[in-house]
C-alpha cells in the first residue's frame, strides 16, 4: 500500500510517502528562504507530500538562527522559489507553521525582549542554536545555549499570536504553498499550552483540557479560516516529552485534542512518535482509539522502515507514513524503498547549518528494477472495519 495513491483534499498524492518537517538551518540573511534551498525541496518531490521544515510565523516565534521565517515580504518571495521549484519537479508542499515559544534565546527576540509561553517556566537543559557573531549559515559556526527565562503571554497577546499563525497562513499561500501544516507538537509553544507541566495558568488557557486546548483550537479556526479545511494540518506528538514539555495524562489529553480537530476538520493529523534509540513503542490500544475519534488523514512518522509502514497502512491505524532522516541522505527515497535498493547514511555534521555538502550533494540512485505494489494480505478485522 506504500506505493499506491491517496487523495489528500484536492491533492492526489502518488504514493503513501511523506517528507516530514526537518529543521536544516540553511535560510540566509533576514531567515529568507535561498536557491539551495529550494534545491533541496525540489530533489524530494518524488515524496507524496513534502511538509517543509519549521517556519516561524514571526520574529518573536524564532528559535534558532538559519531558520526560515515567513512573515516578510522577501521571505514570501524566497518561499515562492521553493515551491515553484517543487511544483516543478512534479511535486506538492505544505508549510509548517512555527512558533518555537520558550524555546528561545533573547539575542533572537524582538528588542532582545525575553521569550513568551503559556507559562514563565524554564526547562532546564533544554538549548538552543544561535549565531552571535553573525558568521551566517554557510560557516555551520554558532553557539549552543540554555533558552532563555520566558514570560508568560497575556490573554491580549494570546490574541496576537492567533493573528500571527493567521497572516502566516496567508503569507504560506500567496507563496505557492499547496497547504499548511501548525507544528503543535516537540515542545514549542502550542504544545505549551497543552500539556500539564509546561501550562500552569489559571484563567481560561490553562487548568483544565478544554481550557489547555483552547490555544491550539484558536490558531486552527484562524488559519482554516484562511485556508480552508482541507488545506490544513496539524502535527502532534502525543508521548514524547521533548523541550521540557511533559503531560500527565497523555492518552487523555490527545484523545481530546483528536475529537476537537475532528469537530473542526482538518484535512489530517502527522503524529510524531518518539524516535530515540530507547524510545517506547506507541501502544496499539492508543492508535486504535486516536483512529476511531479522528475522521481525516493520519499520518505517522518515526523510525519507520517499509516492513513498519505497511503494517501500520494494513492495520488501518495510518494513511500515511513520514520518513525524516532517511530522506535527508536519499532525495529519491520513494524509488530506493520501492525497488528494495540500499539506503545512503546521512552526515550528521551536515545536519544543521553550512552550505551544499550534505544538503543537495547526496546523489540519486538509478532505476533499475521494478516491483509490484506491497498487498495487506493479513488485513486485521480492525483494519477491515475502520479503513475508508
């Protein structure tokens, strides 16, 4: 199923294979988005759908330098390069849309101002990437830093924020982009506002889940407003407690989150789950239910191989499968997996920040073999039951 098509709103994708958002930390002065980057997105196009890397929706929703914004005039422009470059190669694009929170330094505030959250919590040991010297992308030279102390945001500002996510979405699709994707997942600040241990305020953004929702039910509305539903997204990352933010309950929490998003109806929901060596599995039981509640698409990404991401597709539990470090090292990763060929190793000195070396040098394998699509022989009763 891996191989098949799929309709995604007005999209159809050629196959199940997604490249997930993956920070590079390649944009150039002013966060403007570069020819090499638009290099980059056009060597995946082969992807069914590209989900470009975090974009902060203002200068206050920076966390790291290099980073790519889209809330300036040059800034669309730069975008616009890229998905044109995309559109191109035969491909389709949504934009992430970022705004990192406490995950910040004041050096990449407005005014050296201090960042905002729900709530004025440090997460210790949590750090950041910045360039002080200004050196730029192309050195790979920066500094690794504590985030700064946060302030927490007033309900007035809250209300900014909102506006910000929304003139982002409007920026995104005057660039070309074929929709947008909310980053409410790895801690940034929509997750915040979620979970119980970064969220301690007392008026309607905190407290209870429906108010600890509220942050991200606002952002969705304003940009489907915007976009549409069907244009819309959102990532989140139900188990995972990077960046400091921790849930108590977060089969609860999600769930919850889940049948909101279904209510408003976004076109999907990208479910990252945690990908570190050690990491727990995603019970089966949660899967089950988050498919039950929630309607659209869903997509999974994390240490997926192709054995994985026909099991996940066959048991009804995904739609979709995102693929992130692999594709870092393989632009055509969708053919390498399909014909069974070896997969390149990426460099991780190469990851963030530096110039083309192991952004858009990784060569391209040839077609040489064809093979038939992978079938669901043991389709599960639930998956027969619960598939569309």
């Amino acid at each position: 199923m891996l191989f098949t098509s799929y309709r995604l709103g007005s999209l159809v994708l050629p196959n199940r294979i997604v490249m997930p958002p993956m920070t590079r930390s390649r944009a150039g002065r002013g966060n403007v988005p570069t020819a090499l980057m638009a290099e980059y997105y056009a060597q995946g196009a082969s992807a069914g759908l590209i989900v470009s890397e975090g974009t902060q929706i203002s200068q206050q929703g920076q966390g790291y330098a290099w980073t790519p914004g889209i809330h300036t005039p040059e800034q669309v422009a730069g975008w616009h390069g890229v998905t044109n470059a995309v559109h191109a190669a035969g491909g389709r694009i949504f934009a992430q849309l970022w705004h990192v929170g406490r995950v910040s330094h004041v050096s990449l505030q407005p005014d050296c101002a201090a960042p905002v959250s729900s709530s004025p919590l440090v997460a210790n040991g949590v750090k950041v990437f910045i360039d002080l010297e200004g050196k730029g992308p192309q050195s790979g030279v920066g500094q690794t830093v504590q985030h700064s102390a946060p302030r927490a945001l007033s309900a007035a500002e809250i209300a900014q924020v909102v506006e910000d996510f929304a003139a982002a979405a409007r920026n995104a699709l005057n660039a070309g982009f074929d929709g947008l994707e909310l980053h409410g997942a790895n801690g940034y600040l929509i997750n915040q506002f979620i979970d119980s241990r970064a969220n301690t305020r007392t008026d309607r953004y905190g407290g209870s889940l429906p108010n600890r929702l509220r942050f991200l039910r606002e952002v969705t509305e304003a940009v489907v407003a915007v976009a549409g539903s069907e244009r819309v997204g959102v990532r989140l990352a139900p188990l995972t407690t990077l960046q400091g933010a921790v849930d108590d309950t977060p089969q609860a929490t999600y769930l919850g989150a889940a049948k909101m998003l279904n209510n408003i109806g976004v076109a999907y929901l990208h479910i990252a789950e945690a990908d570190w060596d050690d990491a727990p599995d995603m019970p089966a039981a949660f899967k089950e239910a988050l498919r039950l509640i929630y309607d659209g698409t869903l997509i999974y990404a994390g240490k997926y191989t192709v054995e994985r991401a026909e099991a996940a597709l066959c048991n009804g539990w995904a739609d979709l499968i995102g693929f992130g470090r692999p594709f870092v090292a393989n632009p055509d990763l969708p053919a390498r997996l399909r014909h069974g060929r070896a997969l390149a190793a990426p460099a991780p000195q190469y990851f963030f920040g530096g110039a083309a070396t192991g952004y858009t040098t990784y060569p391209r394998s040839p077609h040489t073999s064809t093979s038939e699509d992978m079938p669901c022989a043991n389709m599960t009763a639930f998956g027969e039951r619960i598939r569309r």
